[in-house]
C-alpha cells in the first residue's frame, strides 16, 4: 500500500500548469544586461565598503580594555562618514578602470599623456580633499583630541596682539592633503585603474577577507613614509604653507604673516595620532581598489537570465565603438566556451533563420573577424615603411589662346601689317591692350622677427641640457619593444576571441549535434594558424624600421601581450588536434599553412 504523501510515479502536467510556467524577460541589447549585472555589483560593493568602514572605526578607536567601549552613537556617524568619503572614490574607479589600454611608443609619451589627461588632476583634488577630511575628522571627532579644535591662537596671550594660524593644525590637514595626492599619484603612474579578470575566481566576501592583512600592511606602510616626507617637507617649507595658508585666511581675518610659535617638532603623541589617521585613510582607499576588484573584474554570465541570451551576447560581441562593453562580451563567451557545456550545446542547438544565421556562425565570425583585425595591424607595421610608387606627373593641357578682336587699319582686302596691338575683349572696355590687364600681386612682409624673451632662452637651455641625461634618452626613445606591444594593445579582445574559437570548435566534436562547426573547421584552422605566422613574423623579423630603433630591453627578455597571443593560439590550436585526433586526414586547410598545421599535428611547435 502506498503511504499518504507519496509523489506519484505518472504526472500529467494540464495546460493550466503551462500557463503558470514562469518564462524568462527578454533583453534589448548587451548594455542593458551590463546595466542590470552594474546595479547587483553596486549593491554588493556598498555593502562591504560599509561592513569595512564599521570594522575600521572599531578597530581605530583604542578600545581594547573595554570590549563593549564602542557600541556608541560616535562610532556609527563615524562609520557612516568615512563610508560617505568612499562614494565619491567608487564613482572615480568606476569612470576610469578598463580592461585595457592603449601603449604609448615610449615612456615620456606615456608620461606626458598621464600628466596632461585632465581627468587625473580631478582624481588628484578628490583623493587630496578625502585624505584632508579623514585624517582631520578621525582628530576631531572619533578621538576628540585637541589639535584640530583651534584654527587660530594668540601667541603673546589671550586676547592679546594678533592671532596666528595653530601650525600643529596646519601640519595635520597638510599631512592629509600630501597623503591624498601622492596616493593618487602613485595609482596613475602605475596605471592601477586597469584591471585584470583573474580566470579562478574566489567567493567575494572571502576574497575581501584574505585581502585584509595586506591592505593593512600596506596602509601603514605608506602613511609612516608619507608621514616622515611630510615633516621634513614641513621643517624646510613651512613658512611657505604657512603664507599660502594665511593669505587665505586673511580674506576674512586679520593674522600674523610669518608664525611667532612653530609646529610641535618633538610631540611624539601628535605624530601617532597623525600616523594613525593616515593609515586610516590609506586602508580605506586600498580596501575600495580591493573591493571594486573583486566584485567588478569578474567574468560572469550576465546575459543567461535572459530568453534572448545568444542575440543579447552577439550584440555585445558587436560593439565596437564601446571597447570596454565589447571586452566583457568576449569574456562571457570566452567563459561560456571554456567552462559552461550545457551553454555550449544551446548555442550549437540555436539554428536561427537559415544556416548563415546560426548563433555558431555569427559568434565564429565575430571572433575571426577580431584575428583578421589583428594581422591587418600586423600588415599596417610592414607597409608603413614602403615608399609610395612616384605619382606619375600629367602634362598640362594649355588652354586654348582667347578670342580677340583684331583691328586692321587698312583695307580689308590688302597685306596686313604684322606689328598689330593685341587688345583684350574681356573687359569692360574694349579698347585696352591685354598686357595692361597682368598686375603683379604685393608680395611684401614684415620680416622683422619677434623678440625672444630671457626666459624662452632659459628653457631652452634647460631643455638642451636635460636631454643630454642618459636617463632622460632613454625614457624618450622611441623602442621597438614598445612599437611590438603597440600592435597588441587590445590583447583581452584578442584572448578572449581566441580562448572562445578554440574552446567551442573542440568541444564541438562531441557537443554539435548538426555538424555545423567541422563545416567551417577548414576556415577556423585558416585563421588561427595564420594569426600564429603573422604574430611570429612580427616579432622575430620585424620590419626594418624597427631594427633602427633601440630595443627596449636587454638580453632575451619575453615581449608580455605577443606572448600571451601566440600561448592562446598554440593553446587553441592542440585543443583542436586532440580532439579531432581520429580525423586529421580529412582536416583540410589552405597549402600555404600546410608547413606550420603539420608541425601541430606532429606538436612540434
């Protein structure tokens, strides 16, 4: 007997239960997938910039003897200021980080471009003002120390002479300012606003947690360094701060110019509250870099809760003028190809109108479309170089002479004379002689020369003396290190493409239930293989061009983005060759890849 409860054996689904079958929304592009994976992200992000702001006000307030010392109304709005400060640096990471970017010809290019990009100047006021305020608010406020309670103080009394700006005040905002901008540009001349999507993955809230030692490591390390550049910055130019300081507030008070009473020098309580509010600040800024990190340079599948997945990932696949966008579409499908088989086989399985308009079809062409990209750079490389043919020169036609009217004195029916005047029936008057009619154009100029100032001539030779350096030659020289990596500066795009075309047409032997993939196996095999040739060409015979450049390195060092390619593509290619070993013999590619297929088959390569 069956018991009561037991799931029967036989079930009828009735077409009511249809009806209620939940389906899947539909998506209108890529970005809007983007947008709604961004917001998930963001949510995520603030919840741990939050949880560690918390944990960073208790730890920073010193209440070890009383382990119930904290649960304060201070240690909440503190909490919450600092995680308010961390919005305005989320919103920067997230305006400026990339997957990649391009490579400039040579290091002072590179230089000049970081230095003159606008953007790092907000960048560097936003971190400096940040770096101000926390410091000065972990004084004030989480502490309730003194320093900072007093902007200005008599120095011969109370309420006696004219007030003077407290120097241990100024010293404590200008340690914050420093601290803010020299962390800022440290991140812009590392370029540590691009990322890397790691291919192994971590739980986040675990991949914050074992980030913590290091970011605490490193915030102190940085705030004790910035903290002893500070004071002997503030030793050597502190009337200097101190003036620039006072003239902006004597727009609204009246103060002493020049300081009667100097910073605290040996107030070694004073210089650990300030390395104490520094190193908050630097473990607040390390812990959004890390965070942003961890929850944004991941490669998840942000297409799949949608009815339109394949069309929506296409359509990223397709954006070019979004390189950002175009690069997370590349590794989706890089992932979904590597990783995810069920995926595979519903993307081998979406037929779509005809067999050109296969999903297989259009994604296999997206990625060839980015090698074919690739080895027209390459081509650009060779045929810069080439003279152009002569531009064969065209005689010019000469114009027919004018029609003129031609008067003869005499009788119409005798000789007549050969010294006639020409005249010219162009004008309003008829009767002009044509060479009155060429005037000579005022080509006169002032040819008096500007005079160059004293201090053009000083730049000048400052300028004539500097690039003597032998630092200063090698950091403007043109290399032809760099002019290789330039070619390659997309290289994620390329790797995803590659990783993807590889991935899908191995696993096709086993996963495409229609065959269509060995149909275009001969044109994959065609692209990748070229793409290795091209790539190996540019880098062990580069054009002769870059042959009169210096190059960039010494003894045999490894070129980073044409390594990487080439791994991708050998990587792609055994795949294929492993999985289709049984088949070889009925592979076929274009005679002029013959020689290199051999030697893959062969894995000699």
């Amino acid at each position: 007997m069956a018991s009561v409860g037991a799931t029967p054996i036989f079930t009828t689904l009735r077409p009511a239960d249809a009806a209620k079958k939940p389906t899947k929304p539909t998506c209108a592009s890529f970005k809007d997938a983007y947008d709604a994976a961004t917001q998930r992200r963001c949510r995520n992000a603030l919840i741990f910039s939050y949880a560690f702001s918390l944990l960073a006000t208790i730890a920073f307030q010193l209440e070890f003897l009383s382990p119930l010392g904290f649960l304060n109304w201070r240690t909440i709005l503190f909490s919450i200021g600092l995680f308010i400060l961390t919005l305005p640096l989320f919103l920067i990471r997230y305006l400026m980080s990339s997957l990649w970017r391009p490579i400039a010809p040579s290091g002072l290019a590179e230089l000049m471009g970081k230095i003159t990009a606008k953007d790092n100047y907000i960048v560097l006021a936003v971190y400096a003002i940040s770096g101000m305020m926390i410091v000065r608010s972990y004084f004030s406020y989480l502490m309730d120390e003194s320093y900072t309670s007093n902007v200005f103080f008599h120095p011969h009394g109370e309420r006696f002479g004219v007030r003077q700006l407290n120097q241990d005040n100024l010293f404590i905002s200008f340690y914050g300012l420093v601290l803010g901008a020299s962390f800022a540009a440290k991140r812009i001349l590392l370029g540590q606003w691009t990322y890397k999507i790691a291919p192994v993955q971590q739980r986040q809230d675990l991949a914050i947690k074992l980030s913590l030692p290091t970011v605490a490591h490193d915030g102190t390390r940085w705030a004790a360094c910035t903290l002893g550049i500070t004071y002997i910055s503030f030793f050597i130019f502190g009337n200097f701060v101190y003036r620039m300081a006072a003239h902006m507030y004597g727009l609204y008070t009246t103060m002493l110019e020049t300081p009667v009473i100097g910073l605290s020098r040996w107030d070694l309580y004073l210089f650990f509250r300030v390395f104490l509010g520094g190193s908050l600040a630097v473990m607040t800024w390390e812990i959004v870099d890390r965070i942003y990190d961890v929850v944004f340079a991941v490669c998840e599948p942000i297409t799949a809760p949608y009815e339109n997945a394949h069309q929506t990932l296409l359509s990223g696949l397709r954006l070019d003028t979004e390189p950002y966008l175009q690069s997370i579409a590349y590794a989706e499908l890089a992932e979904l190809a590597a990783k995810s088989p069920e995926q595979r086989k519903a993307l081998f399985k979406d037929m779509g109108k005809d067999m050109d308009s296969t999903i297989w079809v259009q994604v296999s062409r997206e990625c060839m479309n980015i090698l074919a990209g690739m080895r027209a750079d390459i081509a650009k490389e060779y045929d810069a170089g080439k003279k152009p043919a002569p531009i064969p020169v065209k005689k010019e036609d000469k114009p027919a002479p004018p029609n003129r009217i031609q008067l003869l004195d005499v009788d119409v029916l005798a000789k007549p004379k050969a010294s006639t005047t020409i005249l010219d029936d162009r004008t309003g008057k008829l009767f002009i002689q044509a060479s009155t009619l060429v005037t000579a154009p005022d080509t006169a100029t002032d040819t008096t020369k500007a005079p160059k100032h004293m201090v053009y001539d000083y730049c000048y030779w400052i300028l004539q003396k500097v690039n003597k350096w032998k630092w200063m030659q090698d950091l403007s020289a043109v290399t032809a290190e760099r002019k290789i990596r330039q070619v390659f500066s997309n290289y994620p795009i390329i790797l995803y493409a590659v990783q993807a075309l590889g991935s899908l047409t191995a696993a096709s032997m086993k996963e495409d239930p229609y065959g269509l993939v060995q149909r275009d196996l001969g044109a994959v095999l065609d692209s990748l293989l070229s793409s290795v040739i091209d790539v190996e060409t540019l880098v062990r015979s580069p054009p002769p061009e870059y042959k009169k450049l210096p190059p960039g390195f010494k003894g045999d060092v490894m070129l980073m983005e044409p390594e990487f390619i080439l791994l991708a593509l050998r990587e792609a290619i055994y795949q294929i060759v492993t999985e289709f070993r049984d088949y070889l013999d009925h592979i076929r590619v274009s005679n002029k890849y013959l020689e290199k297929w051999q030697r893959f088959v062969e894995f000699k390569e």
